[in-house]
C-alpha cells in the first residue's frame, strides 16, 4: 500500500465510529457525555448506548446554548438527564473576549470576528441564565464548572475562580449535584471548594488526580467519574488512584465525543463504549463487572437523585 494510500486508510478509519462492545449484565449511567457534539440525532445515541446497557445519560452543558439544549433535551427523552453550566475556559471569554491575553480562542462568527470582551456584566447575566436552568426539575447538576489551568493566564484565572464560586453558590441553592472539571488545578479546586462549602453532593468529572487526590476526595465524601482514559496504556496512576477509591464513591463515563477508550483511542466516542471503561475499572481493582457494576449504578442514582 502506498504512503497515499495508508494515509487515506488512517483518516477514514478516524471518522469511523467503533463496533459495539458486548453488553453490560448490570447496566450503568453515563455520568458525563456531550450528544450534541457527537452528530447523530439524540435518539440514536440513546438507543445504541441502551442496547449495550448503558443507560440514564448526564447531558453537559459547557456554555449558554449547549445547556439550553442540555435541558431541552433532557426534558424530551426520559433516560436523559442534564447538567448545566459555564466551562472553566468559558468564564475568561465572556469576561474579556476571545483572543485576549491568556484566554483561549472559542470560536469567530460567520465573518470570522473574534467575540468581545463582555465584562463582570456579562459574565453576571450568563450565571443568571445558568441558575434559571439549574431550577428545572430534569436538570440533575450544575457543571461542568470548576478550574482549567491548562493555557490560562492570569486574568484568565481571576475569571474561572469568580465564575466556579457562583457556580458553587447556584449549586447550592437548587441542591444540585456540583460538578467539576479540574485541570491541573487540584490545590486550588479542593481550597475554594472549603473556602466556599462545598454542596451536598460534589462530582469530578474524568477524574485526573493521583492515589493522594482520590484519597482527599474520599475523605471530602467528592464522588469520582472516571473516562476513557483510564484505559490508556500511559494512565497507571489513574487506575491506580481508581483501586484506592472507595466503591460507593465510583462513577463512570465517556466525555464523549473525547477521551475514546482502548483499543479504539483515536476514534469518535459514545456514550456505547462504557463498556470498555468499566471493564477496565474493574480489572484495576480486582472487581467483578457485575458486581462493580451494580455500585457504579447505585452510586449514580444517588449522585444524580436518578430515581426522582
């Protein structure tokens, strides 16, 4: 096969999604997933995940039209629930505009004009708008909200830790399950969640600490979602921080469309793949798969008041 040829192989195997794996005996929620980034129509992402037994669904919210749709959607499909919130790297934008000092590019209009810096105002009116959705009964969680430390400079940092407090003060005050993405921004996560007090109930999505983080979560009582991730063969300190955790503290989920789990890493992701990352969550910690399954079911249904 010739360079060209290998080349055109590779990319269309990239855009093919991955057989289904053998179903669960026991089925379990996706903690985490983004439909409206993955293509098909809703229900075929919910009918393709509940014939390998992957079923409620937590669909995320990262900005102001994907948890309007978030909870629309929820609200249209019964085995979907939802989550709303501002990303971490969606504070800095609104605040001081895409392309400033530290603040990642989102996306441009039609004629490629940046977004403007909004302000504290703006940023206040999209809280607002997020604390309108988090009332609505199928919304089960506020996030995914917390801190990403990643490319963020300093004015961008400001921004994610004003909007992650208010996002843990509307949490609270629906009594919502709160969850977080954290990224490379453990200390900080963990001492604004004390400074703060946390909510009832505090979920971090694709978990990314060590056996010391799980540990400290585990004493907080902070539920811990594992992804795709974990399957990766460089991620031996996830699965090991996964073994320490304590079972009745375990989720799982995708973050689909990312984080595509072994042996199809590279390939588009789904709610459908659980399967795999149970699997090895299981193996990691010596579990059976019914019987982590069983957990991991509870665990969501308490998490999320799945059964309400």
């Amino acid at each position: 096969m010739g360079k060209r040829s290998g080349e055109a192989v590779r990319n269309r195997n990239a855009e093919t999604p991955p057989p289904a794996p053998e179903p669960l005996r026991v089925a379990v929620a996706d903690s985490h997933t983004h439909m409206d980034m993955q293509g098909p129509d809703p229900a075929e992402v919910i009918a393709a995940a509940e014939a390998v037994g992957v079923t409620p669904l937590i669909q995320v919210g990262v900005d102001l039209p994907s948890s309007r749709w978030a909870a629309e959607t929820a609200a249209e499909h019964p085995s979907v629930y939802a989550a709303v919130a501002l990303h971490p790297n969606e504070a800095p934008r609104i605040v001081h505009g895409d392309g400033a000092p530290g603040v990642e590019v989102d996306d441009t209009d039609w004629a490629g004009r940046l977004r403007p810096a909004g302000g504290a105002a703006a940023l206040d009116e999209a809280i607002a708008e997020i604390d309108r959705l988090a009332a609505l009964p199928r919304v089960r969680a506020v996030g995914e909200t917390g801190l990403d430390y990643f490319r963020t400079g300093s004015e961008g940092v400001r921004a994610q830790q004003d909007s992650f407090r208010r996002h843990i003060a509307v949490a609270k005050r629906h009594g919502k399950a709160l969850m977080i993405h954290d990224r490379e921004a453990h200390d900080d996560v963990l001492r604004i969640l004390d400074e703060e007090g946390a909510p009832e109930t505090v979920v971090f999505h694709c978990f990314s600490g060590d056996t010391a983080m799980a540990k400290i979560c585990a004493e907080h009582g902070y539920y811990m979602s594992f992804a795709g991730n974990v399957t990766f063969a460089s991620a031996q300190g996830l699965r090991d921080a996964a073994a320490a955790a304590p079972a009745e503290l375990l989720l799982v989920e995708t973050d689909a469309p990312f984080l595509t789990p072994k042996p199809y890493r590279g390939r588009p992701n789904g709610p459908y793949l659980i399967p795999h990352t149970l699997r090895a969550l299981a193996e990691a910690r010596g579990a059976g798969e019914d019987e982590l399954a069983a957990r991991i079911a509870e665990n969501g249904r308490r998490a999320f008041r799945l059964d309400g």
